[in-house]
C-alpha cells in the first residue's frame, strides 16, 4: 500500500532487518514476543533465557508438614498456589531469573503469613524464611511433574460451535432458498393466454419456453424434453412491469441537497435482499423502474431490474437497458411543504423550477460546445491546448439532449406540465414519460403531440392539494386519446396488486380488459423502450410469464407461478414449504439461544427493525433497509 516492498514486508536478502523474535509461531495463544529488532537494532521486549520453572513441586518449611507447591502461566509472568490437603493457601510470588520469594498463610487458622525466599539449584529450589511467629527456618522445593493442563473452558462461542448451523438460503433472509432456480425448458398447457398481440386472448393454448425465451404460442403444441405445466382452468399473462418503484433501494431514495443532481444513480444502492422484491413477484411483477424521489427538479439516474429473487444487485439489472432520469415538477421540488429548515434551497416556487431548466440545459449546450470544439482539434493542437474539466451532471443532460437518457417526470398539475412541455420543446429535448400525470386528462392532447407517454395511479386522489383534480377516468381518457398509458404504483404495498389496479380502468371508463391489461404490462415496456424484449407473450420474447388462478383483472386472482427468464422465481406451492421452512428455523433459533442462556451466556433485549417503505418524497437516511 506505501509502495515499499523493495525494503520490507517479507524476510529476504537485501530488505530492511525489521522482524521480530517470539517463543512460538505468533499466532500461538501462548506465544511471547522476545525481540523487535527495526534496521538491525535488537529492542528486548521479554528476556528469552529466562528458565521456566512450571512444575509441581513438593515444599518442606523446617518441621511442618509439606506442602504443594504449584508454579503455572509463562515464565516471564509465572503464578504460584501453595496446597496442603484439602487446603489452598492464598499464595504471592515473584520469579526473577533464579531468585524467588514466596508469602502465604500456613493454615486457615493462621494470623500471619509464613515468607521465603530462595535461590535455583537446577529444576529444585531451596533457602531460607520465617514462620509467621517471626522465627528463621530453612526450606526446600523438589520438583515432582509437570502440571498437567486443564481442559480449556469453552467460551460461549465454543459452546455453540458445534451445533447445527443454519443453512445458506438465497437470498440470505425471509423466503430465500438454499438452491438457486434454475432456467429449463417449459411447455405450459391448456392455459388462457393473453398474448398482448394481435392474436389477444388465445383459449386453450400452449406455450413453450426454452432458453429463457419464449420459443412458440398455439395449440396441441409438443417440446420433447420440456417440463409441462398444467395451465388448465387457468390464466397465462406476460409478466407486470412496474413504470414507478422505490423498493429495493438502499439507505435513501433522494439526493436533496441541491436542485440538479443528475450524476446520482440509483443503479449504485440496488438492494437485492429487499422482502418486497420476493412479495412483489407474488403479486405478478417481474420488472421495475427504481425511479429517484422527487426532491429535485432534475433528479438522480433510474435503475431497470428484473425481480430476479436470490441474485447479486448487478444480477438484477436489465442488461443494455436504455437509460432513464427522475425530473420533478410541483410541492415537491419547491419544498413549500417540507418546514422551514427547507426554506433556503432554490428553487421556492414553481418560476424558479422553471428556470432550473433553462438554466441547466444552457450550461448543457455551453458544455457539449466546449468538448465538440476541443474533439475537433488535431493532436498537436490537443497538445497545447488545456482539456476541458469532465462534469457528470452536465454529461448526463447532454445526454438527454442527444436522445441517450429518457425523461420520466413526476408531474400533477396542467400548469406546469404545459411548461415542461414548452420548456422541452424550447430547450431541445423531449419527456419520455409524465409520471403520476394525475391531471394529464387535462393536457392529454398535448402530451400526445409533444410525444410523452403517461404513467399514472387509477385513482389515487386527495393525500395532497395538488391532487385535488385527479378523476379515476385518467388512465382511460389518456388512453383514448392515443397517449401510451401505464398505471404504476410508487408504492411497495400497491405493487404487489397492480393486476386489481389495472382493473380499475374497466370500471372507470370502459376500458377493455384486453387494453387495462396492457397498461400494467406492454405499455410500461413501451414507455421504458423494452417492449422488444417483454410486455406480451410473442416468440423471442423474453419468457417472463405469469401463470394466474383466475382471471388476471380479478381480486381472486393469485400468481400460482411468476417466471422470468425462463427461471420460476415464485411458485405457489414452494411458497408455502418456504413458510413451514421458515417457522422451523425460528423454532431452531429459538432453541439455540435457551440453550446459551443455560450454559451462562449473557441475555439482551430485542433490537426491533422496521422496514421503511420508500416514497417520492422521503427524505431520510437509513444504514440500512431493514431497520432505522
């Protein structure tokens, strides 16, 4: 690390002399430094020729009766006890090269102690002392044996050791598996199909799944080799994307501490042992947005994943996904609502979130000229001229200047999605998704030609006064008026029945099953440029499918399998030996800490976690996701 292994670090030839000597290979636990020697300079630590004289020893002081005499720990720092009998005489000492002295009472009825001093004569001692009565008496100390060793004492540690240990599950918590599933070749039959094709909803039909991709669609289908699923009486979706999540972040979902931080990436705290990821599939899900809160005008990086249960955070993401970023518009971004310690940061009011856009995407385009000039020069040139600074703020925008990173804009009021839109327009760039867009009825129009999709709640109103236009009729006047329209949850407990809010837009407004089905599954692909890959069961697609109990659009319905990638990562079934697994290794958990408690182990209180469940507006800190 300080770049000096030519002078030390190993013992060779040539290297500084710095090492030192010690009585036992040094990891020992009885092993004593003798010696540090620093550029050939000895610093005596212990004295190495000090003789040990551990040993039992058998003790005669003038005519009392003998004693024991038992000499143990290192002999640069050895202990003495003196017995006779039953009896064990409190006993003080010292050892100094081959001198020794020795202090202890004769007896339990004794009122003074008897003292000796002495000399080495080999393993033996002998010399000179007084009685407790102040008489002068010879003494002498044969040695006998060595001591023998008493078994070590277990720490708490050691008692437990060897014990069964818990088995390494897939994720390391709740609901994880020791095995990891494994992709294989499906033919799932006999199931209602919702293609999200042109095809629509195929009764009847098979479908064959082979290298996590969706190889044919029909009827009477044959794959020799495959692993075939029974989808009779039952309803066989693409899996449910997710345009508008938070879960599985870690520690924060914003950046707050100033108005443009588009260098943030959520792509960096990906947490794949978040419960919710392992619900969500429950629920039907198989891809999300991890979308930045909303503290921002122009927030953080998103992250696209798959809820690949059991796999690394990088093992998540959508490989060659197309980039997203979180704007902001609204109470929010201007932080009315958020105290007065948040009444400093600019912008504070909807004009100056305004102008934080012109003002960023100018400092954009000065910056993309700056680079394009200095690309442009010759390398003699590049020579003498002074490389611009790289800024990953201003990157990303030039990015989203030149259609590389997309735009999903948290949004609610008319007012300022016009000005977003006629910013965009002015500035050079394009919205790819109003998110929320709670009141993109109004402007549907518009949204339609600027070119923006909208992602919204099905009826979401009244939890805040910008809200308080919101209709559950969005998503299907949206819809009508050919803008791309996806419902998302922003939420972890509604992600997990984004099938049930789907529905609503049946109810409210009249639209098909066939098209509120597509707004929880192809439209959001649509919107995050993935519905080459997903959003409806077609060959070459990825094989993320669902496989329902009942019809999709209905309360009743559960996910009896969730599969992407040709890998089933929720199974009903394995779902519920997973709850048997789980309460039997509370039960074991149990047992091991009675058990500690028996053998003296110290007791604690419970340490209590919550999970906190991210929102747009969060602001706090977390060490970790599952507890505060």
């Amino acid at each position: 690390m300080i770049k000096a292994t030519a002078l030390i670090g190993s013992l060779q030839q040539g290297k500084l002399a710095n090492f030192i000597v010690t009585s036992a290979p040094v990891f020992d636990e009885e092993a004593v430094i003798y010696e540090n020697w620093i550029q050939g300079k000895k610093y005596t630590i212990e004295d190495k020729d000090i003789a040990d004289f551990a040993g039992v020893y058998d003790l005669k002081v003038a005519d009392l009766s003998p004693f024991e005499l038992e000499i143990s720990g290192k002999a640069t720092k050895p202990e003495f006890k003196v017995k006779k009998l039953e009896y064990m005489a409190k006993t003080t000492g010292t050892l100094a090269k081959e001198m020794i002295a020795l202090q202890f009472k004769a007896d339990s009825t004794a009122q003074g102690n008897i003292r000796l001093s002495g000399w080495a004569t080999g393993k033996n001692f002998k010399g000179e002392g007084q009685l407790a009565n102040g008489n002068w008496v010879k003494w002498e100390a044969s040695y006998q044996k060595d001591i023998e060793k008493e078994a070590k004492k277990e720490s708490e540690f050691d008692s437990l050791k060897d014990t069964m240990l818990g088995q390494v599950i897939f994720p390391f918590n709740a609901y994880g598996v020791t095995e990891k599933p494994v992709r294989k070749k499906y033919l799932l039959k006999n199931a209602t199909v919702w293609t999200n094709e042109v095809d629509g909803i195929i009764e009847n039909a098979d479908v064959w799944v082979e290298n996590g991709k969706i190889k044919q669609v029909g009827k009477n289908l044959n794959a020799a080799g495959a692993e075939v699923i029974d989808g009779t009486g039952k309803h066989l979706t693409s899996g449910i994307i997710d345009e508008h999540s938070h879960i599985a972040i870690d520690k924060g979902v914003n950046e707050g501490s100033q108005a443009v931080t588009a260098e943030v990436r959520i792509g960096d705290v990906v947490n794949s042992e978040d419960i919710n990821i392992y619900r969500q599939l429950a629920g039907g899900v198989t891809a999300a947005q991890l979308l930045h809160g909303s503290a921002n005008p122009i927030g953080g990086q998103s992250a696209l994943v798959k809820l690949r249960w059991g796999v690394s955070p990088e093992e998540m993401k959508i490989q060659d996904a197309p980039p997203f970023i979180k704007f902001a518009l609204g109470e929010n971004v201007k932080q009315s609502n958020w105290g007065d310690f948040n009444s400093i940061r600019f912008p504070q009011t909807r004009m100056g979130v305004e102008q934080v856009f012109y003002d960023a995407f100018t400092r954009a385009k000065e910056y993309k000229q700056v680079w394009a000039t200095y690309n442009k020069l010759s390398a003699k040139e590049k020579s003498k001229a002074i490389k611009p600074r790289r800024d990953l703020e201003l990157e990303t925008l030039v990015n989203i200047l030149d259609d590389k990173h997309f735009i999903s804009c948290h949004s609610y009021v008319q007012s300022e999605i016009n000005m977003l839109i006629k910013a965009a327009e002015d500035l050079g760039f394009r919205v790819n998704t109003f998110t929320h867009i709670l009141e993109g009825y109004k402007v549907a129009d518009k949204m339609k030609q600027h070119g923006a999709g909208g992602s919204t709640f099905a009826d979401w109103w009244a939890y805040k006064f910008e809200v308080r236009d919101a209709i559950p009729y969005n998503a299907a006047l949206m819809n009508g008026e050919g803008v791309v329209t996806a419902i998302n949850s922003d939420d972890a407990e509604m992600g997990r029945r984004l099938n049930q809010e789907a529905a609503k837009t049946v109810k409210y407004g009249g639209v098909s099953e066939e098209e509120a089905w597509k707004m929880v599954t192809l439209n959001p692909a649509r919107l995050l440029h993935l519905d080459g890959r997903m959003g409806s069961i077609k060959p070459g697609k990825d094989a993320d499918l669902v496989l329902w109990t009942d019809n999709p659009l209905s309360i009743y319905a559960q996910p009896e399998k969730t599969m992407i990638d040709g890998i089933v990562y929720f199974d009903m079934a394995r779902d519920a030996q997973l709850r048997k697994d789980i309460n039997a290794e509370r039960a074991r958990i149990i047992q091991k800490m009675a058990e500690a408690k028996a053998g003296g182990a110290t007791t604690q209180k419970p340490n209590g976690k919550t999970q906190h469940i991210w929102h747009c507006e969060d602001m706090e800190f977390q060490t970790s996701t599952t507890g505060h």
